[in-house]
C-alpha cells in the first residue's frame, strides 16, 4: 500500500507538531525556580523606592521653589508619582495592620 506524497506530509507535520506540543506540556509541568530573593526583601526594596520618591519630591519642590529649575510638568509628574506611591504603600500598611488584628483575635 503506497501513501500519497501529501498525506505523508501531513503526517509528518502532524509528528512535529506532537514534539512541541510534548516540549509546552512538559515545561508546563516542570516546577518554577525558586524565587531569589525573600518577601521581606522585596518589602525593603520597595519601601526603599518609596523613600527615594519622596526624597527627589523634595529637592525638586526646592530647587523649583528657589528658581534653579521652572519645568512645571516634570515637577507635577513626580509629585503624582510621590503622591500615588505614598498611597498605595499606606494601603498597603493598613491591610498588612487589619490582617495582623485579624489573626490576633483567632482563638486556637
């Protein structure tokens, strides 16, 4: 029995697709990397850029209060940028307190 030469192309595009269909199904499977750095060290990076928002906040609010620079618009976007940053970390404090009061009154 003689196959056709286009259904054994077929075919044979039919086996490389099943190897990369094996290939995903089993990068899928596989367990990610351990992360490498902690939570607590991504907390202190991140509190660390907050600080350093509010610290160019200020030196930019001075130099433009004492006429070294006069770029309003750059001024503006790092005060969003410090404003909304320190927002969302004192969300972030006051869900982290909730949760710790939440745990406290858990009776054992």
């Amino acid at each position: 029995m003689a196959m056709s030469p286009l259904a054994l192309s077929a075919y044979r595009n039919a086996m490389t697709g099943a190897g990369s269909i094996d290939t995903k199904v089993a990068r899928s499977l596989a367990k990610p990397a351990a992360p490498s750095e902690g939570f607590g060290q991504k907390l202190m990076d991140s509190l660390r850029n907050v600080n350093d928002m509010q610290n160019q906040k200020a030196d930019m609010v001075q130099s433009f209060a004492s006429g070294q620079t006069e770029n309003v618009h750059e001024l503006m976007i790092n005060l969003q940028k410090a404003g909304l940053a320190m927002q969302m970390t004192t969300t972030v404090r006051g869900k982290v307190l909730e949760a710790y009061k939440e745990l406290v009154k858990m009776q054992f």
